[in-house]
C-alpha cells in the first residue's frame, strides 16, 4: 500500500519528514518497505505551508492494512502540533488493488499541487469519487498534501528526482542548538560536490543544510543520487543521531515552474519561467532589495525582484540594462515575480559619450563655451562635437542563479543544468 501524509508540524517544532522516517522504520513490523521514501515539495508560494511546503510517501507490501492505517493514525494523533491553527494533517492510504486506477487521476492531482493552488473540497471530493481511505484531521488541509504525495509515488517516472540524506535529533535535544562540527560540512562538499549541493556556501561561509528552527533535522545533505548523499552524510562530525532517512525527492528540479507565453498570463502563487526585456534600470530600495520591471513582445511589463537575502546575486542583477533580454525563473507573488535564476541571452550595447581626445596630447577636450565645440586647452585642437563608442558591458551573457543560501527547495541548482549552449555561472 501506498501512504501520503502532511501537514503535521508547526513553527515550535516536528516535521512531516521524520514522522515519515519514524513510521518507515516501524511499519517493517508489518510488512516489507518497497521502495525509497519520498518526499514531494509542494507549490513554494502557499500561505498555509510552515516552511517549506513538503509532503510525505511511503510504499509498503503488507497483509495488515488495517493495523498499518491503525499505527499512522496513532502516531499522527500522537505527534501532529494539533495545538497550532495551522497543523491541519491528512493521512491518505491506498491499496495495491487501486493503483492502475488512481495512477493518472493522482498523477495530475500532484502536478496541480506543486504548480497551483487547490482546495480542500477537491481533494475531500477525489477521495470520496474514488472511495479512497483517508483521515482528515481538523479542517483536512492536509489531504491535499498527502493526495499529492501518493500521486508522485503511483508515477515515479513522471518527474524529475533527486535526493536527500536527512539525520534527525535525539528527542531530549529537540529546541536546543545544534551541535555540530561547521568544518566537516566544508569537507564534505569539497569531496562531494558537485554531485552534492547545499551543503555549504562558499561565497557567504554558510553552512546551510543545518536548520535554525525547533524542528528534528539534524540536518540534510541534498545530491544526484542515494550513495552521494550517505557518503556526504557520514562525513558530517556532530551530535549523535536518533535515525535518518534518504528520500527520493523532487528538490532541485525546478518542477514548479510553468512556462508563461506571456506577462498576461501570470498570476499570484504561481512560479514561471518567463521571457522579456528589461525595460528600466534595475533599483536598489531600503533594505538592499532590487526592483526592476521586464517587458514582453505584447508591451505588458512586471515588476521583477531580488531580495536581500539573495546577496551577491544581487550583483548581477544590478548590472542589468534596459534592452537586455532575459528569461527569468520564479514565483509571483503581489504581481512581483521573485527572482530565482537568470538566463541573460543577449545584453544591449552600452554607448558612452565623452568629449573627443586631443589627437596630439591624449588628453580630453573642454568644452569651448555653448555651441562652439570643444578645444584642447594646450595645443588649441578643435572638434566640432562628442564621441559615442561602444563600451564593453561588464556582465556576460548565461545563465545564474541565487547562493544556496537562497535558493528555493524546488530550484533546480545549475550544478545539474546540462547546458552546454550557454555559460553557467553556479553561485556558491
Ligand atoms: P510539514 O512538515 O508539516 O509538511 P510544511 O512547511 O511542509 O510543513 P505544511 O504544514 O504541510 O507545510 O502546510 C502546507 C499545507 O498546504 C498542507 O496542508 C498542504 O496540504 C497544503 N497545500 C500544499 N500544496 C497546496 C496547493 N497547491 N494548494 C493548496 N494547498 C496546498
């Protein structure tokens, strides 16, 4: 059978991820783990989410349904921050016999659930369309998350992967600051990366697969496959670890992002890939945010930002000028897309005027009073007007992206962009 869960934690602690670990080592009291747990991150922009947005799957080969269904309920009931207004957890479970069935239906249930915005009653009314058991608890928000879950696990050739080695806390630690040795994090990446990402930034000295909140992550090491991230994990020196869990995940794969054919057609909470042309110069505003609009083929413009947090991305960004044509990735919200990479396909020419050189001495012309040209103060040479040439534009085309410290759960990290069309500028 198949079981999706979320929506079981809260700001003050848990995570859906290691009640799925938890229940992954065990439900093998019941029957046999079939594949890798997943874990499927949602669509980023939804208020509801306490971080980030992630759901949980398990497969599991068992003739005891009903005492598996009996232990997850338990231990939700047991676990959830039911306290918090907005810990609303599902528990969905399918059986082996429904599988064929629910595979497409549950395969675009997922796909909405990363890129749109769902309500509760279509998922409350999928379930009872299909006769599929569930526990809702409280509103039942979570049903969504868990509906979506299973809907990975039925179609895992469906979308892109990748994966995470997670290591969780001993309990009496949860809510304490984490111990844990900042430079084997740094080795760890030197061995491992790039087929590890995440663990480090290196231009900001950030270690940033160790959570800061009350939650049980230990911490995560993201990468392209399951020995990657176990090698990469048991480098890490630090607090003993209560259990871990690799999962298969969508993370790093860019799966939110549809492709807009225009400004149009972009709404709030959704994530885009997007084509235009810068059309005004980038603005620094208080608190270090850049703000500049792009404009598309039909003349509709959007306001585009990159945020603090972002740090030296915002760099790039300010080096950009109207007639610049890019296309952007990232999610839109109050009608400002968010900025998560940048594909700079072509740069406008920068034409600079300065007054004439004197061909003589080198030296830059005065001006010799309105209207009458310019004079070399020295030798007397005259020039009638300005000169404008063409300047060498300190950026390069390519593609970039935000630090690590930025990025987003589902960006996809240019270390795994395989395009060679292009430069790749890889932020660490
Ligand atoms: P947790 O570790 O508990 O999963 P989280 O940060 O992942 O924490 P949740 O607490 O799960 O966030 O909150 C997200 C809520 O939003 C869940 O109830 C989930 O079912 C719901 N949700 C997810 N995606 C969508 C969507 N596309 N449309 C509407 N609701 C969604």
């Amino acid at each position: 059978m198949i079981i999706g869960i979320d929506d079981t934690d809260s700001n003050e602690g848990m995570c859906t991820t290691y009640l799925g670990a938890l229940l992954l080592d065990e439900l093998q009291a019941y029957g046999t783990v079939e594949s890798l747990p997943l874990l499927v991150r949602l669509n980023p922009t939804i208020p509801y989410k306490t971080r980030g947005n992630a759901a949980v799957a398990l497969k599991l080969k068992t003739d005891f349904p009903e005492k598996v269904i009996a232990h997850v309920l338990s231990r939700i009931e047991e676990l959830a921050r039911m306290e918090c207004e907005k810990t609303n957890p599902g528990a969905v479970f399918i059986l082996e016999k429904d599988y064929e069935n629910l595979k497409p239906v549950l395969g675009n249930f997922l796909k909405e659930a990363v890129r749109d915005v769902i309500e509760i009653r279509k998922a409350k009314s999928l379930i009872s369309k299909f006769g599929i058991f569930s526990k809702g608890f409280k509103n039942g928000r979570g049903l969504i998350g868990a509906l979506a879950a299973c809907g990975a696990m039925l179609n895992p050739e469906e979308w892109d992967h990748t994966f995470e080695h997670l290591a969780y806390r001993q309990k009496e630690k949860w809510g304490t600051s984490r111990e844990v040795e900042k430079e084997s994090f740094f080795e760890a990446d030197r061995e491992t990366y790039p087929e590890t990402w995440d663990t480090v930034d290196i231009t900001n000295r950030l270690v940033v697969c160790v959570p800061h909140s009350a939650d049980p992550v230990l911490f995560g090491i993201r990468g392209e496959n399951p020995e990657i991230v176990t090698r990469a994990a048991g480098m890490i020196r630090g607090e003993p670890v209560e259990r871990f869990a690799v999962y298969r995940t969508n993370q790093g794969t860019d799966m939110h992002l549809l492709s807009a054919a225009n400004i149009a057609e972009i709404q709030d909470m959704h994530s885009y890939k997007l084509e235009g042309t810068v059309s005004a110069v980038p603005k620094t505003i208080c608190g270090g945010h850049v703000f500049f609009p792009i404009r598309d083929e039909r003349g509709d413009e959007v306001d585009c930002a990159t945020f603090e947090p972002t740090k030296n991305f915002r760099e790039i960004v300010r080096k950009l000028m109207p007639g610049d044509k890019v296309i952007l990735s990232g999610s839109v919200t109050s009608r400002t897309l968010n900025i998560e990479k940048i594909e700079i396909k072509k740069l406008a020419p920068l034409y600079i005027e300065e007054n004439p050189k004197c061909p003589d001495c080198k030296k830059h012309m005065k001006s010799a009073g309105q209207g009458q040209g310019f004079r070399c103060r020295k030798c007397g040479t005259q020039a009638s007007s300005k000169i404008r040439y063409e300047a060498e534009r300190d950026l390069e085309t390519g593609l970039y992206e935000v630090p690590p410290c930025a990025r987003r759960h589902l960006a996809k990290p240019l270390v795994r962009e395989k395009r060679y069309d292009i430069g790749i500028y890889p932020s660490r």
